[in-house]
C-alpha cells in the first residue's frame, strides 16, 4: 500500500467509477480526502459514509466554482481531475454547445484546478489528470472532439511540469483505456469492438486505474512529471 499518511487530496469528480476508486484507495492510504460530484447524491453521500471523505457538490464545467472548490480546500498535497464528459458521434450532426461544455469539462477545469491548487501546493505536491488512450489513438468514428479534449491534456501537462517543477511538484496524466464504470460498462453494446484493439481482451477496474494514481501520488513517483501514462490492456499499442 502507498502511504499517503497525513496528505490532503482532492478529487474532482470522485463519486461513481474511476473517480470513486481514488477517493477509496487513497482514503484507504490514509490521506485526508474530499471530492466533488454534480448530480449522482445518494452515491456521493454513500461514498463518504463508507471511507470517511468529504463530498462537495461542486460543478466542474464551471470555472469559478473549480477555482473556489480548490481554492477552498487548499493547501492540497494532491489534487485529481476526474470528472468529465464523453460526448460521442457524428461531428455533423453533434449539438456545439454540448461539444462546448465537454471542452469546458474536460480541458478548461483541468487546467484552471491545477493551476489554482499549484498556488499554495506545498513542495513536493501531486497533480494526476485522468485522460484516455483517446488523446493518442482514436480508432472508431465519432469520438474526434473527446480525442481532442483528452489530447489537449498532453500539452498541458508538459508545460505545467515545467512551470512548477523546480518546487517538485509533479504533474501527470493517466490514460485509461476502456475501464468497467456507468459510462463504460464491461457488458455494454461497444465492449466488443473495443476489446479487438486490445492485447489484454477486457475492461479494466476502477481499482485498476487507482492503483497507479496511488502510485503516482506516493513517495516513489517525484520524480516523474510531465508524463502521459497509458493503462489500456494494448489498446493503443
Ligand atoms: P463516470 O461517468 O462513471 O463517472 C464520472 C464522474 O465524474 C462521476 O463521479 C460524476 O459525478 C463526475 N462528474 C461528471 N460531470 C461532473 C461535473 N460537471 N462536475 C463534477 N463532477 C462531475 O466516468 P468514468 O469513471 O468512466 O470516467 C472517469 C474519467 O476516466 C474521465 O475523465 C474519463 O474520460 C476517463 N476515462 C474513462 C474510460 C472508461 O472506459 N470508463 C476510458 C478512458 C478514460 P456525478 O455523477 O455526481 O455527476
């Protein structure tokens, strides 16, 4: 187990799925955790209950509400942006203020929460990203505008690590590839297709995908930053 004993993390976006993994897996290490959630209450109040983390509704496509959420919770050792939006089909026929709000989801808040928690991170402080293999491999029509909010990650990345890494603080991205939540089920309509691009021919575990934010968070991983990494069973292999 990664010992994340005493550390102050923040999740956004941690009440079901991939989100609600890291909320339980670094409570479980022992840091002091809160997350944010929009609509899914009885599952964000569950949540707290079971691991003893703070649950703020908070909506993440806004961005002064994630500037005050992060801002109010600061100093933070580790902030995770998880939340987002996957909006999926025919660029013709997609609605452009749907589209607009998963840019907003997916790349305005990732940005503005890292930067407001790197105001008053201490040295040595975590930021993890979950992005998808879909910011380097997009195999299937109609998924161009998630490809490009989750690619659009990569760069900030790489210019973050630079801006706060002489204080040590990391910056990352974790690239899942299909994983079994609501918005990806194992048994779902698109698990076949998705499987045949896979070395590894199933879904992962949100368990899967916070183990290696654990990893990144904890004490072996400071000197990793500014990296994308992929955790996708060979689906962009
Ligand atoms: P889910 O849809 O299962 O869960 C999304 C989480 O984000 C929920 O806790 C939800 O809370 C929260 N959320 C959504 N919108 C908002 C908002 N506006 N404000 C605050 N919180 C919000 O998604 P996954 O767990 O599957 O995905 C998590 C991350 O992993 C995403 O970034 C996704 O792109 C990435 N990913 C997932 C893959 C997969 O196959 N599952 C593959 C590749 C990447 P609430 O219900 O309360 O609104």
């Amino acid at each position: 187990m990664t010992d994340s004993t005493s550390k102050k993390a923040l999740v956004l976006g941690g009440s079901r799925g991939i989100g609600a993994a890291i909320v339980r897996r670094f409570a479980a290490d022992g840091a002091q955790v809160a997350f944010t959630y929009a609509g899914s209450h009885d599952a964000a109040q569950a949540l707290a209950a079971d691991t003893g983390a703070s649950a703020i509704r908070s909506d993440a496509a806004d961005r002064q509400a994630v500037i005050d959420v992060v801002a109010g919770q600061g100093p933070l050792d580790i902030l995770v942006v998880n939340a987002d939006a996957a909006i999926l089909g025919d660029p013709l026929e997609q609605d452009a203020d749907a589209i607009d709000r998963m840019i907003d989801l997916n790349v305005r808040a990732p940005y503005h929460a890292a930067v407001e928690a790197a105001r008053r991170m201490p040295d040595g402080g975590r930021i993890i990203v979950i992005g998808s293999v879909n910011g380097d491999r997009m195999p299937f029509e109609g998924g161009a505008a998630y490809a490009l909010t989750k690619s659009a990650l990569q760069g900030m990345a790489r210019g973050l690590a630079r801006d706060f890494g002489a204080r040590g603080i990391t910056v990352n991205i974790i690239q899942p590839g299909p994983t079994d939540t609501d918005m990806n089920p194992a048994d779902g309509p698109m698990s076949g297709l998705m499987h045949g691009f896979m070395a590894i021919k199933r879904h992962a575990t949100g368990e899967e995908i916070a183990g290696l934010a654990a990893y990144l968070a904890g004490p072996e991983a400071g000197i990793i930053t500014g990296a994308m990494h992929t955790i996708d069973g060979g689906f962009g292999a």
